[in-house]
C-alpha cells in the first residue's frame, strides 16, 4: 500500500486526521518565496527556470509538512504556448493577447506544438518528483478551458468574465472552437506533467460560478468529463481533482458526471450539505476560508476543527477554500496544520 496519505483518500480512503495542502501554498506570503522570484528576475522567469520553480514547490512542504506539493506555474502558460502573448503588470496582474476571432484561432499553435513552450515545466516536474519526500504526494495542474478562455477572450481577469460571455452569444462558433483547443491542449498538457511524474492532477475552473444552466454543463462539466476521460485511458490509475469554484448546488453530481475522483469545495459551500450530497460520491477536498489565515486566533482553531469533524465520515483532503492570499500569516499556516493533526475523528462524529 501507498504511504503517500494523499493517494490513500484520493482511492476512497477515510483518514483520520486527513490529509493536508493548500492552494497557492508555494507563494507570496512565505518569505523565502519572495527571495526566490527576486533572484529570478520576474514572474515568468520563475516558472520557467525548473530549478527554482522546483526550489518554490518545496519550501511550503519543508516548512509545513504538507501531505502533497503543487507544481509551480501558471494556468496562463498554456495560452502562451499555443502562441498567446502573455506578460505580467506590476501590481495588476497577467495581460494577454485576444482571441476575438476566426483569424486570432488560425494563428494559434495546435495543441500537439505547445511541448517545447512547456518543456522547462515538466523538468520542473522531474526535479519535483525525485526531491520530493518519499510520503508527500506531487500533484500537477492546469486552469479549465473556461477560465483559461476567459482571459484570452479578454486578455486580462474581468470580474464577471463579461467579455467571454459577450463572445460566446455573439460567436459561438469562434467561442465553441477556442474551448475545443483549450480541451486538446489541456489533455496533452498534463499528459505530459503524468510522464514527468506527477501522481494527481488538478483542474482549477476558477470561474465556474458564472455559467448558469446548459452552459455550465456544456462549457464546464463536459470539458472536465473529456479532460478526465482522456488522461484516464493514457494513464490507468491516475487521479483527478476537480475544482469548479463556485458552481453551487451544481457541485452535486459533478464527480460522477466528470470521473474525477475528488471535487474541491470553495468556501462558500455548506459544509453539512456538501458532506450529504457531494462527498457521498467520494472524496471531498476543501474549504476553510482563506481569509482566516491573515485573522488567527481562535476562529482560525474552531473553523479548522470544523471543516476536519463535517466531512470525517468519509474521504477528504483539508484545504483552503480558494488560494492563501499574499497577506496570511504563516505562523497561522503552522497552527492551522497542528490543529488538523490534533484533531481526530472517528465516522459519524
């Protein structure tokens, strides 16, 4: 058997205390982060030099003791491999090159070309898999094709990803066409992350939470179902966490309509329903506010111990709701892990 804890509930494994990592773990609020991308130059530069991507992937795991680590990189790389643009603005974040048209489409690389772009990642992956200590999981990810099209639609974050929307009423052709690449691409490109050696994938759909209705299920569900589907045929055994953030009553049923093997929770989601009537059909991952770890103290103790005893009587990976923000604390990192640790359970607590 596995001792990587992870895997365990990630096969249906109840674990008590569960298994443990946090979305963004490698990232600004840790100090040794930010001395490491200054020695990169700039953002892009870290996540395509593999031996401080990798140095960045493990200083949250040598610090906190986390159960897995997360591949250092973008979800905007695979835009840029395909033949986006793509830079960072200082203090704003990513700006692309838009896909607005038929003739944007025609200038984008196939999903087959984008290895080379790439090939710096999956030697991050590499390094990952062989430094990695031998009970710590190494999960590798990639943004959905919705979200991913959103800031190529838009090039940049938009609040409510109007300029995609706008798109797919007034081209849906062009829309239809530029998910069926993402989907293409995604699969080859954590195809390629499994060969290198990661363990699990992830599929963050960080804006799920704007479809509604057929297009969620066409534009987020189906995506994730044929990413899933595909990497499962090359890859036996391979397992599959599915994120998509703020998809509500709609998180129900979502693992046996994908074939993932576990649906991360934002943390708007209620607990006790979710433990009835998504964690039924397997693993659960999630969903402590991340907010509580810039605030502490006692709430950060008792949220904690909560989100541990509602989804104790089955499978479940402790994380965060959504990423840890630049201005958490990681003295609270450290309590929130002990507190996890301390706090067994037995099924039906």
């Amino acid at each position: 058997m596995t001792e990587k804890k992870l895997l365990r509930v990630l096969a249906g494994e109840r674990l008590s205390p569960p298994p443990v990592w946090m979305m963004r773990q490698a990232g600004r609020y840790l100090p040794e982060y930010r001395e490491t991308r200054a020695r990169a130059g700039d953002f892009l530069s870290l996540c395509y030099t593999p031996e401080l991507a990798a140095e960045v992937t493990l200083q949250p795991i040598r610090r906190f003791g986390f159960d897995a680590a997360i591949l250092f990189a973008d979800i905007l790389l695979v835009p840029q491999a395909l033949g986006a643009e793509l830079w960072f603005e200082t203090g704003e974040g990513p700006r692309l090159s838009t896909v607005t048209r038929a003739e944007d489409l025609a200038a984008l690389a196939g999903p087959e070309d984008i290895h080379e772009t790439l090939a710096p990642v999956y030697e991050t992956v590499r390094i990952l898999a062989r430094e990695l200590p031998r009970d710590v999981a190494l999960i590798g990810f990639a943004g959905a094709p919705w979200t991913v099209a959103t800031y190529m639609i838009a090039g940049r974050g938009t609040p409510g990803q109007e300029p995609a929307h706008r798109l797919k009423a007034e081209a849906p052709a062009v829309f239809a066409e530029l998910i069926e690449r993402l989907t293409e691409a995604t699969i080859e490109y954590l195809s390629a992350q499994v060969e290198a050696g990661a363990e699990v994938v992830k599929l963050f759909d960080s804006w799920a939470g704007s479809l509604e209705g057929d297009d969620f299920d066409a534009w987020c569900r189906e995506p994730a179902r044929r990413i899933t589907e595909a990497l499962k045929a090359r890859h036996p055994g391979l397992r599959v966490i599915a994120f998509p953030r703020g998809a509500g009553p709609r998180y129900e049923g979502f693992a046996k309509a994908t074939g993932a093997d576990c649906v991360a929770l934002d943390q708007s989601v209620d607990r006790a329903w979710a433990a009835r009537h998504v964690q039924r059909d397997g693993c659960v991952q999630g969903n402590l506010d991340p907010a509580l770890l810039v605030e502490g103290g006692e709430r950060l103790v008792a949220e904690t111990r909560a989100v541990v005893e509602a989804f104790s009587g089955g499978p479940h990976i402790f994380n965060l709701g959504h990423g840890i923000t630049p201005d958490a604390d990681p003295e609270n990192v450290a309590l929130m892990v002990r507190t996890i640790r301390e706090t067994a359970t037995t099924p039906g607590d």
